[in-house]
C-alpha cells in the first residue's frame, strides 16, 4: 500500500548518497519533495532528472545545515512558500578524518558536531512546530551503528551519532501524546561518497572501506527509510538498524581472503 503519494517530504543531504537514494524513492512512489544541500549543481541535476522520471514535483534550496541564521531564514522562506512537510528525513552527515583523540584536529570536531548534531537540531527545531500544529508528521534520523558502538579513533562521529540517538529518544519522549513520528535508521556500512569526506578526497583510502565485501547500497537504507515511513499511522519503528550481512557490528566485516 502507497502511503507517500502527494505527501510532502524533506529530505536534508540530498546531493548525493543516501539522501538521493531516498529523493529517488520518495519520487517514485508520488511524493512532493523539498531537497536540501549546499552543492546545487547536484541538487539542480536531480530534481530535473526526478522531473523527467516523475513529473514536476520536487524543488530544492541551497542550505548549509549547521549554520542556524542561514537555517532560520530558509524555514521563513518555506512558510512563505507554504511548504508543510508531512516528512522529515535528518540525513545531512559526514564523518570528518579518522584519528585518535589525542591527535584530533579541532575543525574535523568542529565540522562533525556542527552538521552531525547541531544541524540536525536546527532544521528539527524549524520543522517540528509546524508538525506539532497540525499533529501530524514523521521524523526520521539517520542515524549509524556508530551511535551503538564506539570504534577505535572513531571517538567524536560516534559521539555524534550516539547524540542523534539520544535526540531520537528525546524526540519521542517530548511528542509523546501527539501524532507524531520519530524514527532512526542506524546503518552499517554503505558505499557512498561518507570515506571520500571522511579521507578528504583520498581516493585510493576510501575504496579501501569497501573492498573484500558487498556493502549495503545507498538504496538498500533508502527502502528501509520508505518502509519505516509507509508505515499506518498507529506504527512507529522507533529504531532499525541495518547491516550488509558481512557485517554483524563494527568489528566483524568479514571480507574475502580474511
Ligand atoms: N555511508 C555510511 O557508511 C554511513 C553509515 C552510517 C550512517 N551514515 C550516515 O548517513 C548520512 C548520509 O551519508 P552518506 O553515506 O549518504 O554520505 P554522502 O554521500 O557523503 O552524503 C552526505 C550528504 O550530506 C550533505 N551534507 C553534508 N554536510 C552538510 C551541511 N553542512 N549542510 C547540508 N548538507 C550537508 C552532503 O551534501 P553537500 O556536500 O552537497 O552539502 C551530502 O548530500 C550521514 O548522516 C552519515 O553519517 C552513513
């Protein structure tokens, strides 16, 4: 059953991954979507591909999540345009270097406290009071086993991701008696552009993460998203967590020849 049709979905981190696996599903199955990131030459490329695929329905605004002014006068710009999402998806992400805390770099920490959590706060705070006002709506937080298991020098994106996890609980906690949902989505390890950002454009160390092993596809968690969000109106997943089968936590990947 199609429970997304003419829906309006939210969709942060949309220009690549993840993001626009979820754009892709999202379309197909009729919904309206409101697409955020900061490279707009990818976001311009998918809507007009989504066009072609789906007709017109998705429109896209240029934001840097972890800045608060910028986000506070977009979420403006959408009740002018009055754009009521019914759907929320926090996927807007990245891991930042990976190296022991005693060797942190501070702007790695900043970069990942600034999107991970503070952003996922500021658009969350934006949205959520127009779904309180009509009780109704569904967030969803990508979330990561990260945020179950802490891995070796993978200190602060951990922290982070234990942090949306608690803002999942809190989120369910401070709607409790309204309609709305609250969802994470905590995957494992999935081929995306996460180790190019994570290894700042090292190629050769990002495809590294992949090798020996078939990781989940951006895809994979985006049916997972649309699953958890085509739910009736009296389910709510409050957490899922979603692994490739070669891997059952952080530190058991079994690749090829191990
Ligand atoms: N890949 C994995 O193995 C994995 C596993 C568990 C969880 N996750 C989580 O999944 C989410 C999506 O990551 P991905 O794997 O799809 O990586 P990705 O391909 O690098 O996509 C990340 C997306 O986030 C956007 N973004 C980053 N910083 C932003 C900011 N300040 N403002 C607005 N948008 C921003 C990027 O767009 P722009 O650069 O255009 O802004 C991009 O669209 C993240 O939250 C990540 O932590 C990933």
């Amino acid at each position: 059953m199609n429970r997304i049709e003419g829906k309006t979905v939210l969709i942060t981190g949309a220009s690549s991954g993840i993001g626009r696996a979820c754009a892709r599903v999202f379309a197909s199955y009729g919904a309206r979507l409101v697409l955020v990131a900061r490279r707009e030459d990818r976001l311009a490329e998918l809507v007009s591909k989504l066009e072609n695929e789906h007709g017109g329905q998705a429109k896209y605004f240029c934001l840097d999540v972890s800045k608060r002014e910028e986000v506070q006068s977009w979420a403006e710009k959408l009740q002018q345009k009055t754009i009521e999402p019914d759907v929320l998806v926090n996927n807007a992400g990245l891991a930042s270097g990976l190296s022991r805390l005693q060797e942190g770099d501070f702007s790695d920490w900043d970069r990942m406290i600034d999107t991970n959590i503070k952003g996922l706060l500021y658009v969350s705070r934006a949205i959520l009071p127009g779904m309180v006002k009509r009780n109704t709506g569904h967030i969803v937080n990508i979330g990561s086993i990260a945020g179950h298991i802490v891995y070796p020098a993978g200190n602060v994106y951990c922290a982070t991701k234990f942090a949306v996890r608690a803002l999942n609980d809190g989120m369910n906690i401070d709607l409790y008696g309204t309609d709305i949902k609250v969802s994470s989505i905590d995957p494992g390890a999935v081929q995306t552009e996460f180790s190019r950002v994570r290894f700042k454009g090292d190629e050769k160390r990002a495809a590294k993460t992949y090798e020996g092993f078939k990781p989940l596809q951006p895809e994979d968690v985006a049916d997972a998203v649309f699953y958890v969000v085509n739910t009736p109106k009296h389910v709510n997943i409050q957490d899922l967590i979603i692994m490739p089968t070669a891997q059952r936590n952080p530190y058991l990947l079994k690749r090829r020849g191990e």
